[in-house]
C-alpha cells in the first residue's frame, strides 16, 4: 500500500512540475504544418526549439519571434 501511495505522490509532483515546464521541440517547424503547430505553441507561452533541414522553410517565416530556438540540421 505504501508503494502504490508513493507512486501516485510522484505522478502528482511529476503532473504539476509539466505545467510549469513549458518547452516543446518541433521538428519540421518550419515547414506548413510544423509552422502552425510553432504558432500555437507561442500563442500558449511555450519555449519552442525547431529542428529543420530547411529544404522547404526558411528562418524568414520566424525573425523576430520571443521564445524560439532553431537548428539545422
């Protein structure tokens, strides 16, 4: 019983730090359907990572957004 006690402590503890942490990586952020998901998670207050190889997108879509980070790969 102990157990199964300290288990749903640590998903409760785990389910709140999730609502503090708000960062999400997309990959293929800056592409159509990537880039609207980058969007919405913006609109949320999310610090959003884009990975991309760029073939289809272009940084242009994003200069001068806050909370994003972009890597190429």
């Amino acid at each position: 019983m102990g157990s199964e006690l300290q288990t749903n402590l640590s998903w409760l503890w785990l389910k709140d730090k999730m609502k503090e942490i708000k960062k999400i990586v997309v990959t293929g952020g800056l592409g159509f359907i990537g880039f609207n998901l980058v969007e919405k998670f913006l609109k949320e207050k999310y610090e959003v990572i884009i990975i991309d190889s760029m073939i289809s997108g272009t940084k242009n879509k994003i200069s001068g957004k806050k909370n994003l980070k972009v890597f190429d790969i």
